[in-house]
C-alpha cells in the first residue's frame, strides 16, 4: 500500500453533503481506504469567477492504485456527483485533488505531484496540517506546519466542522 493525500472542496448545493459522499465513493473504492480526515473548514474562493464559500478537506489515503489510476478514479467520482467543468476555477459539486503520493514528483499532461499550488493554498495547509503537520511535501523540502507557518495569516479560512464529520461504513 502506498500512501497519498488528497484534498476535497464543494461549493454548490449541500457543501458538507457533498463531501460526505465524495469520502463515501472513495471508501467503496476497491484499493482505498481512507487513514486520516481533516476537519472541514470554510474557505473564500481562489480565483476564477464570483461564487459562494467552500468547504475544504484533506484525507490521507492507503492506496494500491498508482498515481495515475488514483487520480482518474477521482476525476470518475467528480463526474459520477454531476461536476461539469465549464469555466476554470469555477464553482463545483466536488473537487478532488491529489496532493501527494508517497515521495513522488511528477509532471505529466494528466498529473503534477505534489500538487503544484499546495504550497500556497491555505484552505490545502490549513486541514493537511489536520492530519499531517509534519509531513515534508517533495520539492518544498519542508514540513506541511512549516509552510503554513510561514505563510500570513489568513481569517478567510473558518473552522466549519470538527475531526470526526465523517462515519466510514
């Protein structure tokens, strides 16, 4: 088993809802199981058009999938929840992202690891420091609590619910 993280958001309809059935499909997943959940934090946007608050998370996932079949399984759970992809960094039903895996470093039409603005993003920081503060993320060289230490603060990111939201089945 190889180990990944990944980071969720949803800012249309039932936010937490949403989550919560991302996290579901992901757990009936052959290959997957989810090791650690973060809590779920309010965000503001990043870019793209005017929109509604997201909610963000960050699991860490055991995986016999690669990097490659991980991410195309969660671009099929994107799709499968109704997300369509019409305007970049538009709003969304579900986002899935793969931040890490393992100490890989890739760069590929389909995939970039670690994830290329994870190092930037508070509302990624802020739930990875959840469940891995002191995980190095490759290239960056530093542990995940460094990096969000270094970074200012930031009051768009708002505790929304506590470790524990989530009952895997």
């Amino acid at each position: 088993m190889s180990n990944a993280c990944i980071a969720l958001g949803s800012n249309l309809g039932d936010r937490a809802k949403n989550l919560k059935t991302a996290l579901a499909m992901l757990t009936q997943t052959e290959r997957i199981r989810i090791t650690a959940l973060s809590a779920v934090y309010e965000t503001a946007p990043v870019g793209g058009p005017e929109q509604g608050p997201y909610l963000n998370a960050c699991a860490a996932i055991a995986t016999e999938l690669s990097p490659t079949l991980l991410l195309r399984t969660m671009l099929d759970i994107e799709e499968k929840m109704g997300r369509i992809r019409e305007v970049h960094w538009g709003p969304r039903i579900i986002d899935l992202d793969l931040l890490l895996y393992e100490k890989v470093m890739i760069n590929t039409p389909l995939l970039e690891l670690p994830h290329p603005r994870m190092g930037v993003r508070d509302f990624v920081l802020i739930p990875l420091a959840d469940i891995a503060p002191d995980l190095i993320i490759p290239g960056l060289n530093r542990p995940v609590s460094m990096i969000l230490a270094s970074r200012p603060a930031n009051k768009d990111v708002k505790l929304y619910l506590p470790q524990g939201w989530f009952e895997q089945s």
